[in-house]
C-alpha cells in the first residue's frame, strides 16, 4: 500500500468531525491494507512505532526537523523556522515547503507504508556517536521523496504528533468493520486488545486468521494486560446487595500497581505499571523476588508495591513509595524504601491463562505459587458474609493506616481492561466527601491575571473520557488551590504541548486561553457533581448551549504531578453520571 493513499486518508479523516464518517473513512482505508502491511498501518495510525509499552522512540526533536526539512527542500533553516512559526505544526511547515520545493525530486518510486515504517525504526534504532546525522539524513530521505501531503504526516509522525484525533476505540470500531463487514465484533476485538495491549498485534491476528484468531486470543507472558478495576459504592449493604450476600473483602494498600511477567527458563522478568509502561529497570529488588519467591515456571501476576520503614516496620506514605520510580540511584533507593509486593490476582501460570478462572481458583494457584519471602506477600483478606462483617473489617484496615478495602466476587472472572462490579472498593475518603477523587484530563490552560501573572499560569481546564463517542468532555475549570511549584510546573510543561486550535477529540464550550492535547492526567478532589450548561459532560448534542452537562463544584489537585494513567483510563462520563446519581441517594440517605 502506498503511502500516499494513507497520507490521502489521514487528510480527510482530519476534517472530518462526524465519528461514523470517521469510522467509515478509516475502515475503507484499512481494508485496502494487506494481512503483511496491517500491523504498521494501525501503528502509524495510533502514531507510534510500536506498542508504547515497549518504550520505542524516534528520538527526533523539533530542531532536527527543521534541519531534515531544509536538506530536503533546499530552504533554509531560518526559513522552515519560519514556516513553523506560522502555524506551530512542522507538519505543516514541511508541507508547505515540500510544495515550493528548490530541490529536483530525487527517486522515481513512491514510498510504501512498510517502507516509511522501516526507515522510521530505523531512525528509532540508531544510537550512539553521529548517529544525529545518520536520523536527519534518514529522514531528510524520506522527505525528498514525499508528496507535500506526505510530508506532513511523515514529519508529524517522527516528531510523535501525529495529531489524527483517532483514539483506540475508533479505531477498533473501524477494524471490526474492515475486518467483518460490521462494527459489531468491536467488543471481540476489544476483549483481545485487553489481554495484550498491542492493537498491531490484534488487527494482524484478525487479518491472517480471522475472527477464529480473535476468540482463541489468550494472554500471555510480556503483552501487559489491561488492568482490572474496581467500581464504588456508598454503603457495606450496597456491596453484599452487589456480592449476592457473599465476597472477599482485601485491605487496600495505596501504592504502585505492578503487573510482573516472568519465565524462569529465559531469566526474564518484566514489570509494568497500571499504565503498562516498563518499570523493571527501576526495582531490580522486585526483578529478583519474582524469581527467588516463587516456583512459577511462568507466571503474569498482580500487586500493590509499597514501600516501608525497616527499623519501625511502618508503611511510607505513597508520596514516599513513589520515590522508588526513578532512572538514578536505583540500588540505594532500594535500600532506603524496600518494598514489599501484596499480590492479589494471577491471571497466567505454568502456560496457561486463567484469565478465564473465578476469583477463588486464581486466588488459589497465587497462594500456592509463593514461597516464603520478604518482598513478595499476600494481601490481607477475609471472606464476608454480612455487611456488619464487611464494615468491621474496613474499620480495621483504615485504622493500620490503608486506604480501605476491596471486594471482590468469587464467582468472577479477572475482567482485563475493564472497571466492572466483581471488584468494588471503599475508601476512607467517601465518608466525608464527593464519593471519590476523579481522574481528569487536562484540555487547556488558562495565562495568570493579577497575582498570579508573573507565573503565566492561572488554572487549568479539564474533561472526563467519554469511551463511547471516543471523546474528551469538558467538566471543571480548576482555578485555585495551586501551589507555587505547581503553577510553575504547569507552565512549564504543558507550554510545550499547547497549541491555539482545539485538539481533535476534545469538546468544550469555555475556550481556554492556551489548549492542551489531551494526554496528562490529574487527580482531582471536589465537593460535589453539579448540573451545569457551560460543560460538556454527558450532553447528549455538544453544541447545544442550553442543555445540562456535568460539572464539578470547588474542584481542587490532589497530589503533586501527574497520574500513571493515560488520557483514555481518565474517569468516564459514564462513571460522572453514575456518581452523580450515587451522591443524590447519599444526599436522600443522609436526610
Ligand atoms: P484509585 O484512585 O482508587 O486507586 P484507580 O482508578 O487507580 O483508583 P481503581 O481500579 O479504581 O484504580 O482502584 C483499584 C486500585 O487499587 C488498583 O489499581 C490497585 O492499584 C489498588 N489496590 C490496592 N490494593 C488492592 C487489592 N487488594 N486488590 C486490587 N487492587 C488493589
């Protein structure tokens, strides 16, 4: 497939503001791919080389686009500096360049998609001394072959801004359709990309063996599984009512997720974090426990990492677990906050999924698969037949300083992926306010006025997931409560991911003074879930001034920086409306 006819899409899915135009649009596209070019044609459209846990980059920065762009087009760099200013997008600036061009086009072939794809690894791959030239000529190459059209996606994409405003649930959509004639095998597709996190992967399967290849998809060792989680309730009855009057109740430990894989016959462990980005490296400790606390001969399994004072015994608080996240001094901060693992979910063993398995089976093969060890434990459980029961035991786990507790059904299966009613949590934190923090989206961002003009920075605006129409939807502009360090953090980084258009996929009625793209996520704290015209959250028409939305009253941050979580594992508007309705029954509860 040529690149050109990819390049041809990608320019009218871009106008293109309708999501079954998009899906229709981009299906066509994919079923021109064939069973050897679908992997990279869903990478390139995800806008990535390769599934982001395997952390694979271009290493291009703006100013060796600029370059490349100049060696291509025989302008200057000031000029493609220029060209850039203009609109901010080097896509764009390539563009316009490529069509003015000085150069006589070299080469005669038109490059395939595969052809872009490899060069990009290849640009990806080289490391080392010179290896700046070797990226700049590579993709200088590339460009001096591109229509102007092409130019601007091959230059988006090397950049890591491909800027489609396609996210993964559209793009499963428009698989489902490529691949089967319908949008219906979307939760099938979905169900695989849950157990392995590589959408390449899943539309290659679906291409070379079909819908059979989608059903008999299993998990397995070093493919992330897209983490179950929990759902929330405001009573102990509520969840027994929910359980069929028996679960498992775990104390909640409020630490680092870690997913660890491991195969004792290769020596290899890998860890992943909720956000199923690699954290090996950084717990060697955690690594070797894998292997030495266990008898699994390979094993995917789940815990809460949390580190704890030696000399008292004490767990540290999350901000201090958080501390072991780090790419330096990873041996001493071993030392300083050892960890301990509390595993509470198996999901693969000795080559077999158990993905499939109920609670109690999983639970079983974890317990028998430890050995006795320091780093690597159990979490704490009880099995509860009555919400006195329940309660007692959440009482006991807030008091020894954990968040709350879980539970969980023991009939149900580990839902990947998914937040779903066999996992319920209680925090300590319900009793008093919003049934819980949520996890938003920063969107935009708004320039400081009177006081706070010196830090450039004066509040954020943010939005909720809406999975179902693949959007972003304004709920809450957050205007105070910052620190210092936070407003000039803010500034900092996302000044280098603003842009003055409205990214694709978001939906607001406030403009900002600067948009963000959608990809950092904040922990957020308020009073309460409001009904409120100015956002768009749960409208059903987004361009309907007079419809309610959802909003949040007194909105604050929690926490320093970012969540590990991406844009699209934000709170959904589903679950906003959901703790709107939880909150008007408490509000009827509580008289
Ligand atoms: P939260 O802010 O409550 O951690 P979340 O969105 O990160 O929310 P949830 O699925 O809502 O995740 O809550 C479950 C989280 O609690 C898990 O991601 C996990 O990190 C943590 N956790 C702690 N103890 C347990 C346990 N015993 N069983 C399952 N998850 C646990």
């Amino acid at each position: 497939m040529l690149f050109r006819d990819v390049s041809g899409y990608y320019d009218r899915l871009e106008s293109v503001s309708s999501r079954l135009t998009m899906i229709d649009l981009l299906s066509e596209m994919l079923s021109k791919a064939s069973k050897d070019e679908i992997r990279a044609l869903v990478y390139f459209t995800q806008g990535i080389l390769a599934p982001s846990f395997e952390g694979v980059e271009t290493g291009m920065a703006e100013k060796m686009a600029i370059t490349s762009i100049a060696m291509a087009t025989g302008f200057e760099q000031k000029e493609v500096e220029s060209s850039f200013r203009k609109t901010g997008d080097m896509g764009k600036a390539a563009e316009e360049l490529a069509a003015k061009t000085r150069l006589r086009r070299i080469g005669t072939t038109k490059p395939s998609v595969e052809r872009v794809f490899q060069t990009m690894h290849k640009i990806a791959k080289t490391s080392g001394q010179g290896s700046k030239e070797v990226k700049l000529k590579l993709l200088a190459g590339l460009l001096a072959e591109a229509t102007p059209v092409e130019a601007r996606y091959v230059v988006r994409f090397a950049l890591g801004k491909l800027r489609l405003g396609i996210g993964d649930a559209t793009i499963l959509e428009a698989l489902a359709k490529s691949g089967t004639g319908s949008r219906e095998a979307k939760t099938q597709l979905e169900h695989a990309y849950n157990l392995c996190s590589d959408l390449g992967k899943v539309a290659e399967t679906l291409y070379s063996e079909g819908m059979r290849g989608i059903e008999s998809f299993e998990a397995e060792p070093f493919s992330p599984i897209r983490p179950a989680l929990a759902e929330r309730a405001n009573t102990f009855e509520e969840i027994m009512k929910r359980m069929n009057g028996r679960c498992y109740a775990e104390s909640k430990y409020d630490g680092l997720r870690m997913q660890i894989h491991l195969d004792r016959k290769a020596g290899r462990v890998e860890i992943f974090s909720r956000n199923l980005e690699r954290l090996t490296e950084m717990f060697p400790d955690v690594a070797r426990a894998a292997l030495d606390e266990t008898t699994a001969h390979s094993a995917v399994f789940e815990g809460e990492a949390i580190s704890y004072d030696d000399s008292s015994g004490e767990f540290h608080s999350f901000q201090e677990t958080i501390q072991r996240k780090r790419k330096h001094g990873i041996e001493e901060a071993a030392e300083q906050f050892p960890m301990h693992v509390f595993t509470f979910d198996l999901m693969y063993l000795n080559g077999k999924s158990y993905i499939g398995m109920e609670y109690t089976g999983r639970r079983a093969a974890l317990e028998s698969m430890l050995k006795e060890g320091n780093i690597i434990r159990l979490t704490d459980r009880i099995e509860a037949r009555s919400s006195p029961e329940l309660e007692r035991y959440f009482n006991t786990a807030v008091g020894s300083g954990l968040e709350g507790i879980i539970a969980k059904e023991p009939g149900s299966k580990y839902v990947a992926g998914a937040r779903k009613f066999s996992w319920i949590k209680m925090k300590r934190s319900y009793k008093a306010e919003l049934s819980d923090t949520v996890d938003l989206v920063i969107i935009g961002y708004y320039l400081g006025r009177g006081q706070r003009a010196e830090f450039g920075f004066g509040g954020l605006l943010t939005a909720v997931y809406n999975k179902e129409r693949d959007a972003f939807e304004s709920i809450t502009r957050i205007g105070t409560g910052f620190t210092e360090e936070q407003m000039v953090f803010f500034r900092k980084d996302l000044g280098r991911s603003r842009s003055r258009n409205k990214p694709p996929r978001v939906e607001s009625v406030l403009v900002p003074d600067f948009w963000v793209e959608p990809l950092h996520v904040i922990e957020v704290r308020a009073d309460e879930i409001t009904r409120s015209p100015m956002h768009t959250c749960g409208k059903s028409d987004y361009k309907d001034q007079e419809e309610q939305g959802y909003a949040l009253r007194f909105p604050r941050i929690v926490g320093k920086g970012y969540r590990d979580k991406g844009p699209e594992d934000a709170t959904t508007t589903h679950e906003i409306v959901e703790m709107f309705k939880l909150q008007r029954k408490k509000k009827i509860d509580d008289g």
